[in-house]
C-alpha cells in the first residue's frame, strides 16, 4: 500500500508542470516575444533516430552543456548516479568497475567474470565485461538510458535495461574543441576532438581525454607499504574514420584505447559506529593508517567496423557490426583497511579481526562480437527489422593474497577461466494502424553457454590446495514485447508496453579462501509499463510520467559468506518492483532553462527460504534468524544498492554581456537510502545524500570560447556508500567537495 500510496504522491507532481505553464504565458507576454521552443529530440533507443514521443518505453537522454558539467571535475562515469530517474551507478573498485542499476535491477557481485541485467552499449558495441563498461565519456553526442527489457532490437539481452552512449560522428567539415580544466588537488582535466574531411568520401574525428588528479590521502606512518592515495592518471583516446562515397553505402571505423593508473578504491577500517550508520565522529578524510599495499591499472583496446548498405529503392537497409575489445587489469588493496604488526596484533582504528591484503587480476581477456541487421523503410505503415548476434568472450582471472605482517609477500593464488558464447536471432515490426497510432511487437531467441574452470595451487595459510572445480551451465530463451503509443494530440502521447527479459546463468568462481564455486540459474523478467509524454506552453516545457510494475523469477542476487572474504551466487524465487518516473523540462524565457526529474522504486524479494550468511564482524542485524547457525532470512528486503527515491534538478540563468552570455548554472541529485548487502542491518543502511554543483561562466556569443569556474559536493557531504562486513565495520565514502576553472576552445 505504501508504494502506490508514494506513486499516487508522485503522480500528483503532474500539476506542477501545468502551475508553471502559467508562469512561462505571463514571463512571455511580460516580455512581448515568445522565447525559443526546447528542441526535438531524437533518439535511437529502438535503433533508428526517431521523436523520443513515438517509442512505447521511457527513455532518457543527457547531452551537451548536461553532461559537460558533470565532467568537469575529471570524475569518471560514476557521476551519472541520480542524474536521470531509477538510475544509480556504484563500484568496490573506484573508477575501473562499475555497476549500473535501473529500477532497483543490478548486481552487487565484485568478481571479474560478474554478469549484469543492465547492460551497457558504447557505440553499438555491447560491453560485456564490468571492465569494459567504465570506458571514459568524452566527445559524446548523448546519453540514452532505456528502461525495462531490451532484447528484440539489442544484440544482447538486457532484462533491466540498456545505457548507451553515443560518441559524436565524423563529419565532412573542419571542426573541433579543446577542453582544459584545473583544479584542487592538482585535478587536470583535458579533452578534445579534431574532425576533418580527406576528400569527398572520407572524414575522420580523432577525440583525446587526459585525466589526473595528485594523492589526497596519506598514511603518516612511515613504515607502511603505501602511504599516499587516490591518485590516479587517466588516458584515453578514439579514432574514428567514415568512408560514405554516396547515399547507398557507408563505413565506420572506430579505434579506441585507454590506460589508466593509479590508486585502488580506499576502504577504511571501522569508520561506522557499531549500531548506527553513521561515520565515527572523529572522521579524516585526508588520513588513513593502513599496512596494505595499493594500486590498480587498467588498459583496454577496442576497435568495431559498422558497415550499411541502401539495397535499391525500397527502403531495404542491411547493416554490419563487428567488434573486438580486450582489457588488461590488477588492482591490489587493504581490504582489512587497518593497521597492525607481528609485536602488536592488528588493532588499527578499532579492532581488526584478522588482516586481509588481496589483488584481483584480469591477464587474459578477448571479446568478440558480431550483428547483422536488415531493416525496412520506417517511414512505411508496415516496418520490420531482423537480426542475428554472435558473442563470444574468453577470460582469465587471477586472485591473490597477501600476509601483511611478513613484507607483503603472497601467501595464497588461485585462478579462473571462463570462455563464454551466445548466440541470437532477433526481430520487431511496428505498424502505423492509423494516424497517431503505433503498435509494435518484438521477439527474441537466445542460446547460451559457459565454461567455467578454477583451481588453487597456493593455499592460504591452514587451507588446502584445489586441483579444479568446473561448471558448464547452458541457457536458451524465447522474449518477446509488445507495445503501443497512441498521440492525443501532435505534441502528447500516451504508451504502453509489457516485455519479457531474460540473463543467462551466472558463475561465481572466486575461491582464493572458499572451497567451492556457485551457479546461478537462468532469470526471468516480466515488466509492465504505461506512460505519457507531453509538450506544454508552445513547446517550452516537456514532460514525462511512467507507471511500471515487473516481477523477476529465479533472479540471480550475489550473498556474502560471513566472516570469509567471498560471494557465492543464489536464485530468488521471485523479485517484484513497482514504481514511478518523472521528468520535466522548461524553458520559460531566453534567460531561464530548469528541469526536474524523480522516481520511486519499491522492490521486494518473495522468497520465504532465501537466507544468507550476516556480516562476520558483529553488526546488528535486523533479520529473523534462519534454522541454521549464523543464517538470516531474508524474505520481504529489498534489493541492495537500490534506492527508493531518486530526484534530481538544473536551473540555469544566463543573461547578455559583452556580445555574449554571463551565466550560471546548478544541477541538484538526491538518492535515499539503500541496504549494502541482501540482508539488513543497521550499520549497513546508506544514508541519503544530496549532492549539488555550481558552474559560473562566461560563453562568447559564437560559442568559439567559454571560460568557467566550478565546484562539485558543494555541501561536501560525506557517507559512506559501499561497505566490507566479513572483518570489521569497514566503509567506502564518496569524494568530498572539489573546485576549479575550465577554459574552452571551439572551431
């Protein structure tokens, strides 16, 4: 009852919109000319670029000045977080993994080979590997985020949803940019694109991004293995070459890389009161006494070939994408994140139960993938597409650990393989059944299957060596989605649509301290969805609304194991998620642009003999006790790391000066709290944060240059936002407040 009481809540915002149409009417008429339309916005969420108003499921877009402001402070793609409704995005390992979540869907697992319902497609490419999905956002044309499952028109299956990004095309014109920012702690930020023509048929964009930012936390113990942190360099860098000798064919060539280096994600030991989720009073950012070692590098190549042919006149199209991505990885880190001796057992700030120093390493991984796709004309009543997709990725993980009391050396290896392939066909047909409606249906068959094998020839100390363990899960599914969007007028729609979704079956293979491995069975999602999607006051507000419900059966959540440094994979029988997104965008005069944006997402796992293993440390769990020793149920929680409540707002102000504009610009996010783990407990409930910007500026009236200044965590909030609980009541917070100048060039 709750939920739809929040969702009814929600759905009365609709009234705020049409309160501030009346305002935009009389800031119009007090200025005696109407001030310019927002612009049309296309999107290609169902693979051809069409009005966002005709696609039957709620889409998102973040482009331009939105997402240069976010990207001013060199953070990494973290900063989408709260930015659009349902969305949070959060990593264990700083800027190398992330983990998507939309409406409450994701996954917590930290392992290498962790598969996700929400997947990630950069330049039509799908990033299968955690790894591959944390490649920098620069030089973009715009940000999708596509709700609710996406199969029948994606090479992979996304039971959760899709974020795709876009990188800006070559064109056949001399142009290009280039971006510098400074700031706190020798924060450099650059990047840039070239674009150029070689003739009639052929123009290249080449786009660079530097990042770097000096250590900003120190260990003051000068006997400790690393005593400076959060430092790291960040390079990456995309060529881009179109070869379009006509209208009838057409070929890109993209070729992209990046090395990054630097500092592993810093946890810190016992900054959580024990019976509250509060940071420890006497909390320093700036210092960390810790015995560990630290650091992490990541280097990824890519390169993809998307080839198009216009077969006659018919409208019949033909479209080719090959791709091949490899990364390289290691990140080692205090996981124990104390301090302590062989003469002074390890006591850090507050106890340490026992030390734990461990790196995780990816030396062998290849991702190759294909699609073929022939479409017809859109602009016909009846339009169809068909595909086929090819996946193949072969990986090998690597973990280590480490005893911290004799020099750091290793003391414990084991190592993992896993070759993965699937297989697709997959096809949609959208019919205009009359002016103003479309109906569109979908369908999807897919094939999986892994191969898994893991072995420890080093023991940790007490243990025993593993000769191998071995999992060969298959998968196969047939999904399928059915939509509709029905125009009230030229400017509003309504649509609704219901889908299927589906993720193969999973491995969790980790056993560098556990002694076996973990399969998760396939899961199944079914979403329902209704919306509408407005433009108000003669275009200068727009807004949108979705109502949704879905359930998932045998959903694939990660558990930890107690007091033991590992997951394990478990199935619960049944997830259900229900909630309500809201954005709205206004222009009501040359000088003023704000948008709103919020979402309730109310999750629950239906499961009454799901239970799990509780911290290792002592925290106060909230949950009923299982049967068994040490085991908590865990019915009726809801999904980790998914906030209920997400908002988000801009406003920006601008007025003329000198042939140009003076402006200032603010953007708001707010996420509630969340649990860290599946079961619950008090310690282990992130606080909400609300986390502000401030951009002031001065834009020449060309757009040929832009001088600014910014600060980010404006309030300089800090909580913690992710959590170790097999050994102490160990946190990781998120950065505190930064500052800075950028400077902009464009020709």
């Amino acid at each position: 009852m709750r939920a739809w009481w929040a969702i009814g809540v929600a759905g009365a915002a609709v009234a705020a919109p049409a309160a501030a149409q009346q305002a935009v009417q009389q800031a119009v008429q007090q200025e005696g000319a109407a001030p310019a339309a927002l612009p049309s916005v296309l999107v290609t969420a169902q693979r051809r670029p069409e009005p966002v108003q005709e696609v039957p499921f709620n889409v998102s877009i973040l482009r331009g000045e939105a997402l240069d402001v976010l990207a001013a402070s060199g953070r990494d793609l973290r900063y989408l977080a709260s930015r659009l409704p349902s969305l949070h995005v959060e990593s264990d390992f700083g800027r190398s993994f992330p983990r998507f979540y939309l409406r409450g869907l994701g996954n917590t697992d930290f392992d290498l080979n962790a598969a996700q319902p929400v997947s990630v497609v950069y330049d039509e490419v799908v990033q299968e590997s955690p790894l591959l999905k944390s490649f920098p956002l620069f030089d973009l044309q715009q940000v999708e985020v596509l709700r609710g499952p996406q199969g029948s028109l994606f090479g992979r299956n996304a039971p959760g949803g899709v974020v795709k990004f876009e990188s800006a095309r070559p064109v056949f014109r001399r142009e290009g940019y280039v971006n510098a920012g400074y700031g706190k702690e020798r924060l450099r930020n650059f990047d840039g694109a070239f674009n150029t023509a070689l003739g009639a048929t052929l123009a290249l964009r080449v786009a660079l991004q530097s990042q770097h930012r000096a250590n900003r936390v120190f260990n003051h113990r000068p006997e400790a293995a690393t005593t400076e942190f959060e430092g790291y360099h960040d390079n990456a860098a995309r060529v881009q070459l179109l070869y379009q000798p006509g209208p009838a064919f057409s070929a890109l060539l993209n070729g992209h890389g990046r090395r990054m280096g630097g500092r592993a994600t810093l946890f810190r030991a016992n900054i959580l009161q024990k019976g509250s989720n509060a940071l420890v009073p006497d909390f320093d950012y700036a210092s960390l006494p810790t015995d560990g070692m630290n650091h992490q590098f990541l280097n990824t190549r890519g390169a993809s070939l998307r080839l198009r042919w216009q077969l006659g006149a018919g409208g019949l199209s033909l479209h080719s994408i090959s791709a091949w991505e490899r990364a390289r990885f290691y990140s080692r880190a205090d996981v124990d994140a104390g301090y302590g001796s062989v003469a002074h057992p390890p006591m850090g700030p507050g106890r340490i139960a026992s030390p734990s120093e461990t790196a995780d390493a990816l030396p062998e991984h290849k991702q190759l993938t294909q699609e073929l796709r022939l479409e017809s004309d859109p602009a016909q009543r009846w339009s169809w597409l068909a595909g086929l997709y090819g996946f193949s990725e072969k990986i090998r993980i690597d973990s280590f650990s480490f005893d911290t009391f004799n020099g750091n050396r290793q003391n414990a290896y084991a190592w993992q393989r896993q070759d993965s392939r699937s297989a697709a066909a997959f096809g949609a047909v959208t019919w205009r059944a009359q002016p103003g409606l479309l109906l569109r249906a979908g369908l999807r068959y897919t094939k999986d299957r892994k191969d898994f094998f893991a072995t420890r020839p080093q023991p940790a100390p007490g243990g025993q060596p593993i000769a191998g363990l071995a999992a060969n899960p298959r998968g196969n599914d047939l999904s399928w989605d059915l939509g509709a969007t029905q125009a009230l007028a030229p400017d509003s729609h309504v649509y609704a649509r219901v889908a299927t979704g589906y993720r193969a079956p999973s491995i969790q293979g980790r056993i560098l301290f556990g002694s076996s491995i973990s399969v998760a069975r396939a899961e199944q999602a079914l979403s329902w969805e209704m919306g509408w999607k407005h433009d108000f006051a003669q275009r200068r507000q727009r807004l949108g609304l979705a109502l949704f419900r879905y359930t998932v059966d045998d959903m694939q959540l990660t558990a930890g194991s107690g007091t033991v440094n590992q997951n394990r994979l478990v199935n619960a029988a049944k997830v259900r998620g229900q909630g309500v997104e809201i954005e709205w965008l206004a222009r009501p005069s040359s000088e003023w642009t704000a948008s709103l944006g919020a979402s309730y997402n109310a999750t629950r796992i239906r499961d009454p003999g799901l239970f799990v293993i509780p911290c290792g440390n002592g925290c106060t769990v909230l949950d009923p006790r299982g049967t068994a020793p040490n085991n908590v149920f865990v019915n009726g929680n809801p999904l980790p790391r998914s906030p209920r409540w997400i908002g988000n707002a801009t406003l920006r102000y601008s007025q003329p000066w000198r042939g140009g504009e003076l402006y200032a610009y603010t953007d708001w996010a707010y996420r509630g709290k969340y649990n860290f783990f599946l079961y619950e407990a008090v310690e282990y409930k992130a606080r909400p944060l609300l986390d502000g910007g401030l951009r002031l500026g001065y834009r020449d009236g060309r757009e040929r240059y832009e001088v600014a200044a910014f600060v980010r965590n404006l309030r300089n909030k800090l909580v913690a936002v992710n959590a170790i609980d097999f050994n102490n009541f160990t946190a990781v917070v998120n950065e505190p407040r930064t500052y800075g100048v950028q400077v902009k060039a464009s020709y």
